[in-house]
C-alpha cells in the first residue's frame, strides 16, 4: 500500500493515492494519477533528448575521426543493447529539440511542460502551428498530444490547397470539424494529381461531412490500391493502366474489394518468396545430412526420407484437420529468367 510520496529526486515528486482510500471519489483518484504520469512523461522527455544528443556526439566523432565507416558507433550501439533505429529516433528528437530551442521559437526550460509524445508531434508540426504551441509553452501552459494534433487538425484543414475553398471555409467557419477534414488531407497526400482531381470536384460539389467521410474512405482505398500494386510482381512488365482500372473500380463502388485482392495477391507472391527460399536451404539442410548418416542411423535416415516429399520439385502439405484433412499438392518449376513465360507455380 502507497501512501506516502515517492521520492524521485528534488525536483521530481510522485503523490500517488492510496488505491484503498474509500473518501477518495473516482475523479480525484485518476486525476492524481495522470498528473503523476504526467511527470513521467516530461521526465522520459529530457532522458531521450540526453540519450539523444549522446547518440549524436558519438556518431559524429565516428565521422570526423573514426574508422571502419561507423563500425565503433554501431559497436557501441551493441555495447549498450540500443538497436540502431531506436538510436536514430533518439537522436532526431535531440535534433527536433535543437529546432525549436535553438531557433528561438521554445525556451529552454519550457521544454518541461511537453509530455514526450506532444513534443514530438510539435516537432513534426507544421511551422505555423510550432509557433503557436511554443508560445504557449513559454507562458507555461502545459502542453498534450491532444492540444497539439487539435491544433494541427485546426491548421491543416484550414489552409491545405489539397481542399477546395469551400471546404476550407466551411472549416474556419466551424462548420466542419478539423479532426474530420485532417484526415482526407493525409490520404489525399498520397494519391497522384489525377485521382485528387475527381475527388477535389466532388468535395467542391458536396462540402459536407458525410461527403468528407465517402471521400476519405475513397482516398485510402485508392491509395492502398496504388500501393499495393506498385509491389506486386505479377504487374512488372505488363502494360496496365492501373489509375485507369482503379477509376472503373470506384464507378462500380468496389475499391475496397480490389484493395483487399491487391493485399492478398501481395500476401501471396510474399509467401512464395519464402516459401522458395525456404525450399532451397531444407533441401540443402536435407543432402547434408543423409551423406552425414549411413547404415549405423536407421531412424535418422527414415526421418529424412519423410523430409524429402517437401524437398522435391512436387511438395505435399496437409492442411490439417481444419480444412478436412486435405492435402495441398504444389509444384515449383525453376525456369530460365530469360525465357518470355513468366515462372510458374501450380
């Protein structure tokens, strides 16, 4: 049972409630909580931008003087078990602080009044709205992921060119939630000019919040459509009209079928990769081990004699009792990348 404070440092002090304290009401006990967490927050912040800027002088000493092209940053980056993007997200949080305290848009001290994840999305943040939130902190507001991805949503959907002007109007107007409209600027992002173009026509035509919502859901359905067929091999070298086939699959209101077919189809072609890369190394695996056994190994050889029905170019797999206890026959044909037919698995 906690019941008295916590003592983290001078500075730092958690009043934790007493979880068994019946005149203590609901709203009171999370309200402490959250601000205790809140301290925690600010507290993960000035480690990671320390951690951050330590990061950064080793791998810039590297730089200047080291050897191997960064071998000692990364050994060192082994040394302390820190994984190499885990390293680089710390060191552009450093970076990011170095923005906006070093361009005289935060005070130095005013950093304490982010939680982690708000300072980070001020950082990305366009610049208007750094200018904005900075302020606020410097009069020692305290600072949320909340506030600053409200305020981001209010400035997005007020001012992107992505957005006819009656969308923007209606927006500044109140008459359109920014958290509604900021998500279409994000799918819109995304997409070519082509299919923006229908979608700003039909947002001109119908600025309303039911049509906000038909035009995101469309946005992120072409766009994942897009995506996913850019990946996909069995496109490479054909000569499809992919925008075109997307656009007929919006008249007939199936672009969330087709994006769910170009997911599967990727999923696929993922699978066979494996599957083929996978198949070569057990064969391997498989031929090294029955010149290591003999006669003086029975078990081991029946063994690997089971073992060569997935090795052969006609592999058997069962399904398993789910699927009835059917069995999937596949055959892998390596053909010539040369040759004009595309290889093929049946």
């Amino acid at each position: 049972m906690i019941t008295k404070p916590v003592s983290l440092s001078p500075i730092l002090q958690l009043d934790l409630p007493d979880p068994e304290e019946e005149d203590l009401s609901s709203f009171e006990f999370l309200n402490r909580l959250e601000k205790a967490w809140s301290i925690c927050d600010r507290f993960d912040l000035q480690t990671e931008i320390w951690r951050g800027r330590i990061l950064r002088a080793i791998r810039e000493r590297e730089k200047k003087g080291g050897e191997g092209r960064g071998a000692g940053f990364l050994q060192w980056l082994r040394e302390m078990e820190i994984s190499k993007s885990r390293a680089y997200s710390l060191i552009q949080l450093a970076e990011s602080s170095d923005d906006l305290v070093g361009e005289g848009l935060l005070d130095e001290e005013s950093v304490n009044n982010f939680s982690k994840r708000a300072f980070i999305e001020t950082a990305q943040a366009p610049s208007e709205v750094q200018q904005m939130i900075s302020e606020a902190a410097n009069s020692g507001k305290d600072i949320t992921r909340k506030e600053v991805r409200s305020l981001t949503d209010e400035f997005t959907a007020a001012t992107s060119p992505l957005l006819p002007e009656e969308i923007r109007e209606r927006t500044q107007a109140n008459l359109l939630p920014p958290k509604l409209v900021a998500p279409l600027v994000k799918e819109l992002t995304k997409l070519p000019e082509i299919q923006r173009k229908d979608i700003y026509e039909s947002l001109r035509q119908m600025p309303e919040v039911d049509s906000i919502k038909d035009m995101t859901n469309t946005a992120k359905w072409i766009g994942k459509s897009l995506e996913a067929s850019v990946a996909l091999r069995a496109f490479q070298d054909k000569n499809l009209n992919l925008e075109k086939a997307t656009n007929e699959a919006k008249r007939l209101d199936a672009l969330g079928l087709l994006a769910d077919a170009f997911g599967q189809a990727k999923s696929i072609e993922s699978s066979v990769l494996k599957l083929h890369t996978a198949w070569r190394r057990l064969d391997g695996l498989q031929e090294r081990l029955w010149l290591e056994s003999g006669s003086s190994t029975p078990f081991l050889r029946e063994l690997l004699v089971v073992l060569q029905t997935l090795t052969g170019s006609k592999i058997k797999v069962s399904l398993g009792e789910l699927s009835g206890g059917k069995r999937l026959r596949i055959q892998i044909v390596e053909e010539d990348p040369d040759r004009l037919d595309p290889p093929e698995i049946n």
